[in-house]
C-alpha cells in the first residue's frame, strides 16, 4: 500500500510519487512568484495571469505536460537520462518491473525528488524551492552521484521550455506572440525580453524579462540552445531531443540573439567524469525581471552551492516562524497533518484562488467571502497586520449593501464592473461581520467599529436591479455625497448596511433572496424566485451579534450611533416584518434614495434603540424559520429546509425522486442558533441518515435530486458526487463540525473532523499531500487542494472549539472541548499560537483521563509575570499586555471534576 510518512519536522516522504496521477505541490513566497511542479517536475510558474514563465497547466496536463522542467544527462556518449524522468524510453518502462526507483521528500515549500538509474549506477536529486526574498526565481538545486562501480563520463543539460506570455495566448495567438520573443544568450543562461504584451485588445509594451541561469560557483554552462527547435530538432520532442543524440543541431554561445521563436533555456554543461561515489552539483534559477541586468542579479547570486544553501536555510526558517500555530494532541499525525493546514490560507493569499493545476480558472484574486474568510486564519496566525487589512477590505462595500464582485491582487483594491455583470450573491453580506467579530473579540479593540471608511461606487445599483447611468468611471470608485465629496461612514454604519438591506430584501416565503447564488456558488438560477433559508439564518444570528457589539459601545459611553441619514427608514418598521411586499417596497425607497449619490447628512439613533431593533429582527428571523421550515421525510428524519427554487417551490423534503437535503441549510441553522438543541439532535440523525459516506470522506454537500434542475442551478449539471453537486465539500463539512461544536455537540463534530482527516490521510484513496482539499470525489480523490476556505475555518474551529482558546473583548479564555482520546499518553494536549503579540504555549492536563462533560478547568498557572493573579480562569488583556514580547510563555491548564 502507498502512503508517505511524516518526518519529525513535519516534511513527508513518499516513495514512488510518479506513478500517481494530479499530484502537484505549491513553491512561492511574498514576492509573487507562484509554482507548480510534480513528482517529475512538470507544472508551471507564473507571477499573474499575464506572466507566465513556464506553460499554464491544468490538471489534466500534468500527465502529459512534456514542456516543463528537466534535466538530462548524455551519459558515456551515447545515452540520454532525465533526472526528472521525462524521457520517451522512461516513460515507457514506467510501469515495467525494471521501473526507476523515485522518492519524494517534501517539507514547508520545497521539494525534492530522488531518481535512481541502477541501469547506469546514477542518482539524481532535484531539490526545488522559490526563496523568501523579494527575488523573482525558482532554484534548482541538481545532485547527481555515482552509485554504481565503474566511472561514468556524463554531460550534464538543463532544458526549460520558457513560455514567457500570457495565459491566454495558449490558445489564442500561441505563434503570433512567439514573433514577439526577443532571445539573448548570456554567461550562465538565456534570457527573453518580448517586445509587447499582445493582446487583440490593445498591445502594450513588455515591461518583464524571463530567463534561465545555471551553474555552480565557476562552472558555467558551455552551450546554449536558445529556441525550441534548436533543441529538440525536426521530428523531435522535449521527451526525445534531437539535440542530445547527434550532430546535427548546433549550439549557440554567450552573446548571441535569436528572434521570434519559442524560447528555450537549454543550458549544457562541461562533460564531467564521475568516479564511483562521486557528486556534482549544479544550480539553476528560472524567474522573472524587470529588466536584463535586474533580472543577472536576481539570479546569479544564488548560482553557487554555498548560496543555495544559504537562502534553503533561511527559506525554512522563514516558514517555520509564519506557521506559528501548532497543535499537540495525542495523534502525531493528526498533528503533522493541521500544520499543513495552516499553510493553506497563506497559500490562498498568495495564489488567490487561481493558479494552482486544478485552479484553472479566475485570472487571480479571490471573491468576496473568500478574502474575508481567509482573514479567520490570518487573524489567528498574523494578528498585527489584521486591522488595517479589515479596514481596507471595507471599502468595497456599495451603499445597497452589496459589495464589489471584482478584488484587485493589491489590498485594499476593487476594481469598477464595466462589464454589466450584475450578479449579487446573498451571503456576501454575512462574512465580514464573522471576521470583524472575531477581531473584536481577540483584540478588545471594539472602537475598530468607529473608524471611518468609504463606500464603493459603480454603475450597479439597487442590489443588482438597476444601472446608476449617471455614473462615469472618471467620477471614481468611491460613493460621493451631493456635494461630490467621498462619503465616509464608520465601519458599524457598513455592517448595518449589510445586513438591513438584506433583512428587507425578501422573496415570497420572506426569508431572503437568493439572487446570483450563495456561499454555493453553483445555486446560481433562481435570480427571481429563490429565497436562501440557509443564509437568512445567518443573517438573523449576526443582527442579534451586531446588537451585541453596540451594547458594548453603549456601555463604553457611546450612547448614541451615528448613520447616514438614509437609512432612517430601514430602522423601526417593526409592523412591515411579516410582510414581504412592505418589506421590499422599504428597500427600494432605501436604494433609490442612494443610487447615484448620497446627501452626505446623518442622523444619530441611541445605541439602545438600535440595541432592541436589531435583537427584535434577528429573533423574527429565527421564529419564522423555526415556524416555517421544519420538515421530514414522512418518517422519523427531521431537517430544515433551505431554499426555494425560481419557481418560489420549496427545495428540500420528500420529492418523488427521492427525499432532497442539503447540509448547508443545517450548518447555519445550528450555527446561528435558529435550531434548538432538540432541533440540533434531529437534523444530526437525519444529516448521518442521508448525507453521511465515511468512505469518501465524510458529509456529503446534498442527496442525488436525480435532474438537471433548471430552476435552482448549475450544481445539479454536474455529475452527482462531484464538486457543489453531493461531493464532500471539506469546507461546508468542516463548517458543519465548527455548528456542532459551538453548540456543544463535541462528539458529533469531532466525527466530521476525523472522518475528513482519517480520509486525506489515507493517500490510496485521497491520493493528495497532507492538508485538506476542497472536496472529495466520489471516488473519494482529494480535488482541488490547498486553495480552499475549508483550511481556515478548520484552523477556527480547532482553536476556538477544540481547544477552546478563545478571546472574550481582548481577554484570554479556555474553554477545551477535547474528547479523551484526543489526549496523549501523559494525559495532555497542547497548543501554540500568538495572541496580542505574544507567542504562548498552552497544556491542558488531563491527569484523571477524564473525557469531554467529566472535566472542567480548575487551575491556570504559567509564566505570566508577577500581575497574574487567577481570576474566574481568564487571563486579562492587561496582564498579557504587561509581558515582555520577545519571550515564550507557557501556561497550564489543569482540569478536573
Ligand atoms: C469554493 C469557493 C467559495 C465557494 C465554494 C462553494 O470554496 O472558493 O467561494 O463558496 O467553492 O461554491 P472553497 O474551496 O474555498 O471552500
């Protein structure tokens, strides 16, 4: 059976990684390199959609993408080798007996691949890493050694296929823009400037060079094949290289240019005789410059083993210190597996959910909820930059309460849909409170909510209805008053907006409309019908936090919240709730009122007034669910149902092609707290009755509705088992586990977690590297993985559930919810992470071995400075605030009866 196995670092090892199939492992750092490479280092690398340096894959390229990295050996004159494996005659022998042997060895972003030829007594170790510096490269580090008996005369030749355009031009112009290729020779490499940026649109000048550079301290590559067919030659191919096997091609040497060809970097090295035993050592830097002599910089400096080495090191080091949440339970592995997991949300900020071989689509930057979800994980690891990010992201709220759909890759940045599309998607609205609570929460900053930001303007209006058509794009992207001055309003006042738009904005049944889609985005054809009961849970549990949160202010002294005066009328309508006509008709004179711009007046509402009416429209929104969409099958299962179709028909129950549920509308109901705890211990049954498939992972997203439903969306197109259409979704399953345990059903989330962990790491089925992908097949393969909101919340709900380490208004909490078996053999589980600056360490000590509901925490003790004075197990913001911060503090939890 083929699993890998972990090291004590956390890296993996795993043999024979070439003969399974869509493996691909993430290389990049802060600077904006992102790569791609798999067990026979194909993949690409590119620093956006428009810069690609190697080809753009897909998955279903990486089993014949030929035109990637490699490195060939002519050995003793006659044979060609790839250490990469990429050669027509391996390939061949691939599944043959006499097979090379291959091993993988991967740890926190670099990668390394062993090759053995006992054919010709050689072994070949490619290491591959993207450094931590604001550096623009990939480096190769290639080790070949003779293992055999006898000494071996070997020439030693990277070959890069350098693609240097845009994705779009795979297709679309692919020979047109190799005319603009302009190919120099240099001492260690080639390198590729094109002229323009082609693109039937407009064509701009290329501002970005491209290269390869080889070598090691004074060896030098000797011969160059610059352009595709100088390499391969006529009739050849990247696995069977004319160049290598005879004559016939002539190399080029430092100095020389060749124009309007596919570029190549093919860099031959001196011919070398290795004695048995014996190594050599060559390094290659692949990258990106922004001019000829930035880009010799860049890489040359790590041209020798001493420097690789150096930037290996500090790269590790690097990683080690971002990762600084590490979990310690009884399971080692389980432990090895979560620290991959914390890697994923940084791997989300860096690639957006583009860019890796299954993310295929998006040219870069990530949605709306997403970039507000990846915040959880970034709060919890990187607290110190969360606050100006939050605030940032603010800004591309519109005055309906929508938000803009297009996110610029620079923070802070939305960019104005000039392309008509005037999807909403309804749950938009939700996200930004969930993570400005927990903000709030770990920081104690609650006058965060009085900071002013403005508003984001386009020609979209009223909630997608309308067009603004005296909006011009020279007037900005920020909503002006009538006095053409951007309108600033407080972060409380867009929150409000959010979600008082959304509680008017109702269909028939009056939960609210489902729009564009929600968080599945595949529920995107009832735009005028369909009604999300799932997410109106949602919003109604954030009113009553909302609430919350100005009790807080009001208690502080801030008596009265002051808002733009338009928004009068979505307060205090107490009568309209029951009615969805009145409702709607409140909304339009809201929005229209706002369309184009704004007074810039505002009025000031006490805080206790808009204390009651939020509480008062969060709990009718939780009665009439409860009221409304209890169901079952006929039998003894009971759910709620979610949604309403664009015929305004419910969605979920018994149907004549079988009993419809979907788990997200049990997710919000729970989380929210719309279910009651009978209500919760039903749906568990139900939800463990129609969606539970431990062979595949876990929770399954719906049940087979067995049509193509035209009047609900795309999801049900697909095939049923994959993606939005019944597979399991890690992120909406993890978010099931965080719903359970929030309401202290421990055992029944911890069975969604350890179904999803026990599934990824059982690589014969999952066939993925540790960490969680976005979902499972139905045959139970990992797809999609490392890009996926499920990292973050299952980071949230490990520390704030499991662990139970939470922050209460800036103090420190524990309130563990670790089943017994989650404890070691000295009846402990620990946790480290940073919490106001401060790096701590937390043990809870289980010595009785009790399990979850026997014990409670009866002692905290630690490091903590002479301030610490045990008070209701709680450790004051002011008592962390007076430690040190460059030290480790370790606090211990005791717990018992
Ligand atoms: C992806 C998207 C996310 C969307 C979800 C369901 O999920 O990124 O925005 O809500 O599909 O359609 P993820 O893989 O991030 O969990």
């Amino acid at each position: 059976m083929q699993k890998y196995c972990f090291t004590e670092e956390g890296s993996f090892l795993l043999n024979q990684p070439d003969q399974i199939s869509c493996l691909y492992f993430p290389l990049a750092n802060m600077a904006g390199v992102m790569s791609s490479i798999t067990p026979e280092l194909s993949g690409d690398s590119k620093t956006s959609q428009n810069t690609f340096l190697l080809s753009p894959v897909s998955s279903e390229d990486l089993h014949n993408n030929k035109s990637s990295r490699n490195f060939w050996c002519k050995i003793n004159h006659t044979s060609i080798w790839s250490v990469t494996g990429k050669s027509a005659w391996q390939q061949a022998k691939k599944f043959s007996k006499d097979k090379e042997e291959t091993q993988l060895e991967a740890g926190f972003l670099w990668h390394k691949v062993t090759r053995i030829s006992k054919a010709f007594g050689l072994k070949g170790v490619i290491t591959s890493f993207v450094p931590t510096s604001h550096d623009k490269v990939e480096l190769m580090k290639v080790e070949l050694t003779n293992i055999g008996l006898e000494a071996i005369t070997l020439e030693p030749v990277a070959a890069i296929p350098l693609y240097c355009r845009s994705a779009d031009n795979i297709r679309d112009h692919r020979h047109v823009t190799s005319l603009l290729h302009r190919i120099e020779v240099l001492d260690r490499g080639i390198i590729v400037n094109p002229t323009l940026t082609f693109d039937e649109k407009g064509h701009k000048i290329n501002e970005i060079v491209y290269g390869v550079l080889g070598g090691n301290g004074n060896v030098l590559p000797s011969k160059f094949y610059p352009t595709v067919d100088a390499f391969i030659g006529e009739g050849g191919s990247f696995e069977n290289p004319r160049a290598l096997q005879d004559d016939s091609l002539k190399p080029m040497k430092s100095g020389d240019k060749i124009n309007g060809y596919e570029a190549f970097g093919g860099l031959c090295f001196e011919e070398v005789v290795l004695q048995p035993g014996e190594s050599k050592v060559y390094i290659i830097a692949l990258g990106y410059g922004n001019s000829k002599e930035d880009f010799i910089l860049y890489g040359e400096k790590y041209l020798s083993e001493e420097a690789y080495n150096k930037a290996f090191e500090e790269m590790k080091a690097y990683w080690k210190d971002q990762l600084n949440v590490r979990f310690k339970t009884g399971d080692e592995k389980f432990n090895h597996w979560m620290h991959w997991v914390t890697l994923q949300p940084i791997l989300r900020r860096i690639y957006g959910c583009s860019f890796l071989p299954h993310h295929d689509y998006g040219k870069g930057g990530r949605g709306w909820r997403d970039l507000w979800q990846d915040c959880l994980a970034l709060l919890l690891m990187d607290p110190g930059e969360v606050r100006t990010l939050l605030k940032e992201n603010f800004q591309g709220v519109r005055m309906d309460g929508t938000n803009a759909t297009i996110i610029g890759k620079n923070r802070g940045e939305f960019i104005a849909d000039r392309n008509n599309i005037t999807r909403v998607w309804m749950d938009h609205g939700v996200w930004p409170l969930i993570t400005t609570h927990l903000y709030i929460q770990q920081s104690g900053d609650i006058e965060f909510l009085l900071e002013k930001v403005p508003y984001f303007k386009d020609m979209q209006g009223v909630r997608g209805e309308q067009k603004d058509s005296l909006w011009e794009e020279e007037q900005g992207k920020l909503c002006l008053t009538k006095d053409n001055k951007p309108y600033l309003g407080s972060i409380l006042e867009h929150l409000l907006m959010q979600h008082l738009t959304a509680f008017y904005d109702v269909g028939e049944h009056n939960h609210i409309r489902l729009r564009g889609a929600d968080w599945n985005d595949a529920l995107d054809m009832a735009r005028d019908k369909g009604e999300s009961v799932t997410f109106t849970a949602l919003y109604g549990s954030n009113l009553e936090t909302l609430a919350d949160l100005i009790e807080v202010l009001k208690n502080k002294g801030f008596a009265t919240i002051e808002l733009a005066k338009e928004m009068e009328v979505l307060i205090g309508n107490e009568d309209a709730y029951g009615d969805c006509k009145k409702k709607q008709s409140i909304l339009m004179e809201y929005c229209l009122s706002t369309k184009h711009k704004i007074s810039g007046d505002t009025i000031s509402i006490p805080a206790k007034a808009l204390v009651k009416t939020l509480k008062g429209m969060g709990q009718f929104i939780k009665e009439h669910i409860r009221n409304t969409e209890w169901i079952s099958d006929g039998k003894d299962a009971f759910w709620f149902n979610g949604y309403y179709d664009n015929l305004g028909q419910r969605v979920e129950g018994v149907h004549p092609l079988g009993v419809r549920m979907m788990l997200p509308s049990q997710v919000f109901t729970i989380m929210s707290g719309t279910a009651t705890d009978e209500q919760v211990k039903a749906i568990t049954k139900a939800v463990d009755q129609y969606l539970y498939a431990r062979e595949i992972g876990g929770y399954r997203l719906n049940t087979d509705f067995r049509e193509v439903n035209l009047n609900l969306g795309r999801m049900f197109g697909f095939a049923y088992g994959h993606k939005e259409n019944g597979a399991v979704f890690c992120h909406m399953a993890v978010m099931y586990a965080y719903a359970l345990y929030s309401r202290g059903f421990v055992k029944e989330g911890f069975k969604v977690i350890d179904a999803l962990y026990s599934h990824s790491m059982d690589f014969e089925k999952s066939r993925i590297y540790p960490g969680i992908p976005e979902y499972f097949d139905g045959k139970g393969r990992g797809m999609y993985h490392y890009l996926t909101g499920a990292a973050s919340w299952l980071m949230l709900t490990l520390i704030h559930q499991v662990f139970g380490i939470v922050g209460k208004m800036g103090d420190l909490t524990f309130k563990p919810r670790l089943l017994k078996s989650q404890f070691n053999e000295k009846h402990r589980a620990g946790i480290s992470f940073d919490f106001a600056e401060r790096h701590f360490y937390v043990e809870y000590v289980n010595e009785e071995g009790l399990d979850y509901g026997e014990y409670r925490v009866i002692k905290i003790e630690g490091n903590l400075g002479e301030d610490f004075i045990e008070d209701s197990f709680i450790i004051k913001r002011k008592v962390i605030e007076s430690l040190p911060k460059n030290k480790n503090y370790k606090i211990i939890v005791t717990l018992g009866k």
